[in-house]
C-alpha cells in the first residue's frame, strides 16, 4: 500500500515539472496567445480559488475546488479569485469563505505566495488575481500582504484608469515582469498600491446568484451603475466576466457549490445550462467572447475546452490533465501536491507516505 502511494505521488512530481518545463515560444500554453492584446482573450477562472473539498477540509461542502491553487495554474487555469476576510477578535487577512469560522483556507499573504511561488517556476505566463474585499481592507493592507509574498514585484500597474480596449499583450507583459494582473472588489481608493485595481473600473458581471441551469443571463449585473446596460459597457471598452457555477440550497437555507450537476454546468456543450452554449449567448451579447468564465469544480466538464475553443486553441502545451470527475476520497489526498510549488519536495512526499 505505502509502496504504490509513494509511486503515485513520484508520478504526480513528473507531471508537475513537467509542466513547468514550458515552450519559451508558449504564452499562457500556446504560441497563439503571445500576440494577443490581454483584453482579447478568454481566461478560465476558479471561484473561490483556494476553498477546497478535499481531505485537507474534510470534504467540506462549503468548498468550491477539489484541486488546490498550484494544480490549478498547472491545469490552465488562469484567473484565480479569492474572498478576503478577517477572523474574529483579529485583524490579519486572511482568504476565508463568506466567514473565517465557516471555511479558512489561512493568510492571504500566503496563499498569494503560493500564486508567486508558481509564477517562478513558470516564466511565460500570466495569472490574474480577483480578490473580493469582504474585509473592506485599505489598498496599503492589502498591498503588504502582496509584498510579504513577493507578489508585488510581478504586478502590473496599469496605464490608464478607466476601462479601455487597449491593453498590452501578453508578450509585452511577460518580457516587462508585469505578469501578474490584480483587481479587487471593491477598492476605491488604490493610490497606495496602484497595482491593485478595482474590478468594476475595468470589469462587468453578469449575475452571480443562480440556483437552476436555466437561471444564467449574459446581462451586466455590477457594477450597479452599469446594471442592464450591456451595450453602454461594451462601448465604454470593458473586459467581461462571465459567472457560471450553480448553488444549491441546503438545510436552513445554506447556499454551497453544486457539486452534483457541476459535469453538465462546465460541459462544453448538451445539458441545461452548459458553460459552452452560455459562453456562446454571452458572445454574441458583449460582441466578443467573454474575457473570464468563472466555475466550481473547474476540473469538471472539462471546462477548459470552452476556453480553448473561444481563443481558437486547437491544442495547449505543457498542462496538467486532471481528470472531469469529483476525486475518490480514498485517493485523493495523492492525487495532487499538497505545497505550494510545482514539485513534490522529499518532504511532502514522506508526509504523505507516512499518513497512510
């Protein structure tokens, strides 16, 4: 048993530096890409990026990924959002969901290490990052925890501060360092770090509180000012975020992830309410393809190919294949790294062995 747990864990390794051994020629796993203006193409992104169902909550229904942050990028991901929350009688940052009591996935400034530590080992691409500012945290708070984890030196400052559609493309960003692009929601008053933008000056969504499949619409939903006039903000040059993941409501009417419809949500297409033929609405909608889709359970569907298929991608190189189904509990406390680089260390790989 230990024996083929250890030989498990040395293959998932592999892949992973495997993966970071990217094509110089490759933008965000393709040579398509590179030319690309960063507002002309779509990013797959995870909702609530690193609250997991996996071993680590004990398969918590509050989470909204099985795989963790560093599998993510690897796996093609490439917007990553987060909730921002204080913990009671404290007022360091931490990523929890909707409250620190419910699900605290630790300090921001370390899971942004995280998002740094993959960035390192991955030099031609870019990630964006959505931070939801539940705790309402000043730009030079935020900006510490940036700078705690290195982050900062990566982050892009933009040029202009209001929406535009002009944007440098992603060849441009990668040979400046400025691979690292960061909104927040919402943050007025960015002065103190002016890499951190607020997400409504640049972004619109579409709503986010769908319980059904036949609940989605590609109108704007937020801003609140932009609410229902799509065509106002395609004018104006907004990048689009396109919210696509299911709740369900549980006992005392409790809202968590859908899990059970998840393979038809992020389906490319067939099934209510799959993510390819609501990419497709939203589309014809903005006038162009959405810039974010936003899921649960990414690795189901496979949600990627949307994303592929919007950016014309026959292939992509260099990624991580996970496979479109819900982890076996038995198994899945190996079925992926548990650090936050892009290798299994000794170390992790000896923890692992010896918890069997």
């Amino acid at each position: 048993m230990r024996s083929q747990a250890l030989s498990a864990l040395f293959l998932v390794s592999a892949a992973i530096r495997s993966v970071s051994a990217q094509s110089s020629t490759a933008c965000n796993n393709s040579p398509d890409l590179c030319s690309r203006q960063y507002n002309n193409i779509t990013y797959l992104g995870t909702h609530n990026a690193p609250f997991l169902r996996d071993a680590s909550t004990d398969y918590s229904t509050s989470g909204n990924q099985f795989y963790n942050t560093s599998a993510q990028l690897s796996a093609g991901v490439r917007l990553l959002t987060a909730q921002v929350q204080t913990p009671d009688n404290s007022t360091s940052l931490h990523v929890c969901h909707t409250s620190c009591s419910l699900l605290d996935a630790g300090t921001l400034s370390s899971w942004l290490s995280e998002v740094k530590t993959w960035l390192d080992s991955n030099a031609n691409e870019v990630v964006t990052i959505l931070l939801v500012n539940g705790a309402s945290a000043s730009a030079s708070d935020l900006a510490a925890a940036y700078t705690s984890a290195g982050l900062d030196s990566y982050s892009y400052t933009p040029a202009v501060t209001s929406a535009s559609s002009t944007w440098p493309t992603l060849e441009s960003l990668i040979s400046n360092g400025t691979r690292a692009m960061n909104f927040v929601a919402t943050l007025d008053d960015n002065s103190a770090a002016p890499y951190l933008m607020n997400e409504f000056t640049y972004i619109v969504e579409n709503s986010y509180e769908n319980t059904a499949p036949t609940d989605y619409s590609c109108d704007v939903d937020r801003p609140s000012s932009l609410a229902n006039q799509t065509a106002s903000a395609m004018s104006q040059g907004y990048m689009t975020l396109m919210n696509h993941f299911l709740y369900e409501q549980q006992i005392f009417n409790i809202q968590s992830p859908n899990e059970s419809y998840a393979p038809t949500t992020n389906a490319p297409s067939g099934g209510t309410g799959n993510l390819g033929d609501s990419a497709d609405e939203c589309t014809t909608a903005y006038g162009k393809a959405p810039n974010f889709l936003l899921v649960d359970f990414f690795n189901m569907g496979p949600s990627i190919s949307t994303a592929d298929r919007l950016n014309g991608l026959g292939s992509a190189t260099a990624r991580l294949s996970l496979p479109a189904t819900a982890p076996d509990e038995s198994t899945a406390s190996i079925s992926i790294p548990r650090t936050s680089t892009v290798y299994l260390g000794l170390s992790s790989a000896l923890v692992a062995f010896f918890s069997l």
